[in-house]
C-alpha cells in the first residue's frame, strides 16, 4: 500500500521529475549548509576558527557528499527524488566506513585520509554528475528542507555546544558525562597526539570491540581546527548526528509518500513534545533527551532511514544494484549503531518474509496462526517452570523493568508496577509492563497509528507491501527485547532502550506518509511553503516560552550524570599540558579511583588533552577479557605504588619504565613523595604536574 505511488510522486505533491533541478550545484550548495551549519556549532564551542578551518571543513563536506553521489550511482539510484540530501546522507554513511576501515589499516588521523581522498573522490563525482540527466538533480524546496534542518538542530544544540566552554568557566558540565568518553574517541582517531597509540584511555593497548562508525567524520576536523576532544564531542558529533538523522527522516516520509509528508515528520519529531512530557511522563523514553546522551543515534537513524529509502526504491524498480546497496548500508549499521540493526534487522526480515506468494495467497489464516503462535509461547513460557526458569536466568526483564518503573521515576505511573504485581503475580506482570511501555514511549504517535492506517487502507484499498508491515514488526521487536534480551556489555537496558528512538521516528514517518498519501495538496503551494518555514520561529518560541533543554533528564538517576561537577584541577592542568605536549606523551593521574567504570578524572583530561592516559576507567578495564584485565591490574598497582612511596627519585623511574611523560597528581595535599612540590613543573590549588622524560615509540 505504501509504496505503490513512488512511481508517479509528482501528483501526490512530489516535485515532478521534469522541473528544474541543480545536478552538481545542488551537491555545493548542500555541502555549504552543512559546513556553515557546523562551523557555527564549533564557534559556540570556542573552538579557534581560521579561513583554513572553514576551507577544511567546507572541502570534507563537499568530499563526503561526492562519495555519496559515485556511491547512489553504483547503486542505480539515479532518478531517486531529494538527491543531495540523499548523495549527504549516503556519502557519510560509506565515507565513516571507509575512513575506519582506513584508520585501522594505517594508521593516520582520519582528517589526512579524508582530504586525501578527495582526490579521487572529486573528479569521479563531477563526471558522475555530468553524465546524469538534469531532471534528476535536486530542486530548491530540497535544499530549503535541509537548511530548516540544520537551524532546528542548531537551535536545540546551541546551548549544549557551550557546555564545553561553559565547563572551563564553571567547572560544571552541562552535558551527559559520558561526552569525556567520546571526547577521547574522537581524539583517539583524529589528534596528532593521540593517533597509532591503541586505545586513549589505556595507552598502547589494543582498541576493544566496539560500533566506531560515529566517531570517524567529527573525528577528521581534530586536524584542521585546534579543540579539544570534548568541544569536538558536544558542537560536532552530536549536532551531526541530529542533523543527519533529521534529514534522513524528511527524505523518507518524501519517498514513502511525498515531500509534505517529509515536512510534516519533521515537525512531528521537532515540534511536537515528546511522550516523556505528557502522559505517563517517563523521563527515561524521553525521545529528545535520548539523541542527546547518546550521540550515535543520530547517525543510526540515518543508516536505517537511507537502507529503507533504498529498500523502498528497490521496491519499485526491482533494480538489483539497489537491492544490493539496500544490503549494503544495513550492514554499514552495524558500526555506526549496532544496537539498531540488531531492531532492524529481524524488523525488515520478517516484513518481506510475510510478502512470500504462500503467505500472501492466504493472509488471514497466516495471521492468525502467528498470532496464535505467539499467544501459545507466551502461555508456555510463563507456565512451565523449567522454561519460565531458562526465560529469567538468560534475560534482565525483571531487572529492566524495575529500572523502567521504578527507578525511573518521578512520573505518572508511580507505584503502578506495586500495584500490578499485588494483583497478577510477577510474570503477568512483566507482559502487561513490557505493554504499557508502548504508550509511555510513543505516546500519541502510538495512538494516530492505527487511525492513519486504517484512513490509508479506507482510502486507497487494501494494497500491502511489506513497508506496512515494517512499524508493526518493529513494534513487536520493540516488546521481544524488553522480554527476552540479555545483558550487554554488563548493561541491564543497552539492547532494550537505546533503540526505541528510532522506532519513534518510524512511528512519526509512517503516520506522516499515511496521512499525506495521494494528498492532492502541492509541495510547491504556499502552505507548504509557509509550513516549512514556519517550523523555524515555532522551535524558537517553544525554546524561549518552554525554556527547552532537550539533553536535560528529567528522572531522577539521570540526573546525576548532567550538571556534573568537575574537579578545577583537570582544568588547568590539562591547558597546561596541551601547551607542552607532543606525539608519543602519555598521562598518568593519581590518586586512582579503582572502581570508575565510565567517566572518571582520567577519561575527562583525556577528553580535554587529546593525549593518551595510561589508566582510565579502571573499573571497566578489570571487567574485560583476561589479557586486559591483567595489563589492567598490573598498572593500578604500580600507580598505587608510586602514591605509597616517599623517594621521588624511585616515583619517577616507575613513571619512565610505565613510559608516562605527565603524571598529574589530584589532590588538596602534596603527594608523599614531594612535599614541598619541588619536584613539579606545574602546580596549581590542588593539581601538581610531574615530568619525565619517558616517551612512547613514534
């Protein structure tokens, strides 16, 4: 039902394929949006910007767009609507793969691979461009959708893209503390000083497994502009994440149905408050908090948007290079947010399963047998001990839910888990909770669902395609994980929470498409003008009238890792040190909290450095593989050590075997070893600097 009108989109109120379009302007003019977009957000940050910063930042964006366009030309997407903004969203899903891949391989900053590559990029893209017809290039109303994108992100980022600033003057985040860990990511991969040293939060070790994706475009800036990894963190990864995210939703709703519709989910997902400020008001499903602490969303919801448009435009021409490229992004997924292709995978399987002729030919009965199917397993599962014991010994569903409920308050809800639990028991009562988490998450998006569904199917007969199926499959996921996902990474919501943001997208898209579908209503005519437009002064008047915060949680938990407090010492000791440092220096910081398992002292002057720390996050370092652990425990007790010695001259060769050129010492009294502080090269109030001449190999 869905997708059948893709091929005459211009009488649905898509630009008509004939209409003047900008084959490679377009890609310029998409470029300077986004380089404008983000040297304002790196200003904010007080980042120091010269005309060669703008020049860098301006020539990755035209490259990553340039890769975009060769890539969509491979994959047969020529006639494809909005094609800037798809040439921007596809180039920086393949140019973050390609750079990490690169960077892996040998090991530069992937700002020089970036440029590098532009080398090859820039000529292919123009003779690309030449060779496709006119027609199908991008129209203006495409670039003015973009350009409303990067404001309505620039306005919801532009406090957050001070905090790294205001910190310095404040000693006070205003962020989600987790930004000092990719903070040093980012450094990891882009800095000078920090680049072909292994993991920067433990110096010449192996890097971990981990979805490193996100991490590769703001990285590449880290050599044309003089910020830290954290300013980097809060004006540029996160930004782009939303920007790309965004745009991504408006170019899906535009294929699903037509570009009203790309306006109107726009709206939905900027506009619109989320379900965490009315309703239930779980501040833990708050959609807009969420795409704030953790950055990869953004970027996920740009890989699933562009594998669905391609789906869907596989859909239409049966064109197996698109098919192939459909392929291709979903897996690009993985590292950009690996939790969201674990969603959207068996989401999209299961959609196209169910278009199979055999099930087709007899919907009903097939329906019915998985429902049924489903309600027998259900009865079994929470019936029979052994397999109800296997159900709760392998998930956290128990664990999950008390955090959804309980610990997740104040809300609207609270004491209602008590309640159900008195009355039905511990395990009907997960089922019921793993329910009511649906309207507590997506809210009134939830409720238009079915109301615009039905108005679709009312309207144009009942034509089903497996894209009507993708929100109903992504919606049982959505109640799969929160039943029987395990634990990652020692994390009881890491597979059952970081994803419902993009169902909530899909909820916004879909009903938007729904709703605009064969609208007789032009792109071209005024109140779509007047409406994309308006949605700038909206988001300005909901931030001024509502004094919005989107990053700022609103439970109670949450709020201990926002507004934190830093200790002034890392401060000036990291300027000190970014003054004097070079490649191959690495930090050591003491006294050591054994315990931190995410953002400690050493992650947050990593993050502000750019240098490697020889032990930070220790707790979480003596949770990995045994190899790690034993490097791990094998440097805490030599930093525990030097904090126990009273010979300075014993500290220091300890520091120069660890091969430690800095080591910071935190604290109101002197370490043991120097009293007096005579041995410092800097000292400030309750930070003093030690140096070695200990250096790592280049």
């Amino acid at each position: 039902m869905i997708s059948r009108q893709i091929g005459s989109q211009s009488s649905n109120g898509a630009l008509p394929r004939e209409q003047a379009s900008f084959p490679f302007a377009g890609h310029l003019i998409a470029a300077l949006i986004v380089a404008g977009f983000l040297l304002r957000m790196l200003s904010l940050a007080g980042s120091e910007l010269d005309v060669f910063a703008a020049i860098a930042v301006y020539a990755g964006a035209v490259i990553t767009i340039g890769v975009g366009e060769i890539v969509l030309s491979l994959f047969a997407c020529s006639a494809m609507i909005a094609r800037a903004l798809m040439a921007t969203l596809t180039g920086a899903i393949v140019t973050s793969i390609l750079l990490l891949a690169s960077s892996f391989i040998t090991g530069l900053p992937t700002g020089q691979l970036l440029i590098w590559s532009g080398v090859a990029v820039l000529p292919l893209t123009w003779a690309v461009s030449r060779r496709r017809p006119a027609s199908t290039g991008t129209a203006w109303q495409d670039l003015a959708a973009m350009a409303v994108a990067a404001i309505i992100v620039a306005i919801w980022c532009h406090d957050f893209a001070q905090s790294a600033t205001v910190l310095e003057a404040t000693n006070q985040l205003h962020a989600w503390d987790d930004n000092y860990v990719h903070g040093a990511q980012l450094a990891e991969f882009g800095d000078r000083l920090a680049v072909g040293r292994g993991a920067i939060l433990f110096a010449d070790y192996p890097r971990v497994f981990y979805h490193y994706g996100m991490y590769m475009l703001p990285s590449t800036v880290l050599g044309a502009v003089n910020a830290s990894g954290l300013a980097i963190a809060v004006a540029f990864l996160t930004p782009l994440g939303l920007f790309l995210g965004l745009t991504a939703s408006f170019v899906l709703a535009s294929q699903l149905s037509c570009r009203l519709a790309g306006i109107a989910a726009v709206a939905c997902l900027t506009a619109l408050p989320d379900a965490a400020q009315y309703g239930f008001k779980n501040g833990f499903y708050s959609f807009h908090w969420l795409l704030f602490t953790t950055p990869g969303a953004g970027y996920g919801i740009a890989a699933c948007c562009v594998a669905l448009i391609l789906f869907v435009e596989w859909y239409r021409t049966r064109a197996t290079a698109t098919l192939v490229g459909a392929i291709i992004i979903s897996v690009a997924i993985f590292q950009l947010r690996v939790h969201f292709l674990i969603w959207f995978a068996p989401a999209i399987v299961t959609s196209f399963l169910l278009q199979l002729d055999f099930i087709r030919r007899n919907p009903r009965r097939w329906l019915g047998a998985i429902a049924g199917g489903s309600l027998s397993l259900i009865v079994v599962v929470a019936s029979l001990e052994p397999i109800r014991h296997f159900w709760l010994s392998h998930s956290v569903v128990e664990a999950y839910l008390n955090l959804a409920y309980r610990s997740s308050e104040p809300n609207n809800y609270a004491g209602l888990y008590d309640w159900l639990t008195a009355r039905l028991g511990d395990v009907p009562t997960f089922f019921v909770a793993a329910l009511l988490l649906l309207p507590a998450a997506f809210g009134v998006l939830l409720l238009a669902y079915p109301l615009t569904l039905s108005l679709a199917m009312r309207t144009h007969g009942w034509i089903w395609t497996p894209f009507d199926t993708f929100p109903l499959a992504l919606i049982a996921v959505f109640i799969g994980m929160t039943l029987y996902a395990p634990a990652a990474g020692g994390l009881i919501d890491e597979l059952q929470h970081r994803s419902f943001v993009f169902l909530y997208v899909v909820l916004a898209v879909w009903n938007c498409a729904y709703v605009f579908r064969g609208t007789p209503l032009s792109f071209r005519t005024p109140a779509a003008r007047w409406g994309l437009a308006g949605l700038v002064p909206v988001c300005v008047a909901l931030k001024l009238l509502t004094n919005f915060d989107p990053a700022r949680p609103h439970f109670n938990w949450g709020k201990s890792h926002y507004d934190t407090l830093l200790n002034p010492g890392i401060i000036s000791a990291a300027q000190w040190i970014r003054g004097h440092a070079t490649h191959g220096n690495t930090i050591a910081l003491a006294p050591v909290d054994s315990a931190a398992l995410i953002a400690d002292s050493p992650t947050a002057l990593a993050s502000f450095t750019n240098l490697p720390e020889y032990l930070a996050r220790a707790g979480s370092q003596l949770k990995q593989d045994p190899a790690r652990r034993a490097v791990a425990e094998q440097r805490l007790q030599r930093l525990e050590k030097i904090e126990q010695l009273h010979d300075a001259e014993s500290v220091f060769q300890l520091l120069k075997e660890a091969r430690v050129t800095y080591f910071v010492w935190l604290a109101v009294k002197p370490p043991s070893f120097d009293s007096q502080y005579s041995r410092a090269v800097f000292h400030d109030a309750n930070v003093s600097i030690y140096q070695t001449n200990a250096a790592t190999k280049d």
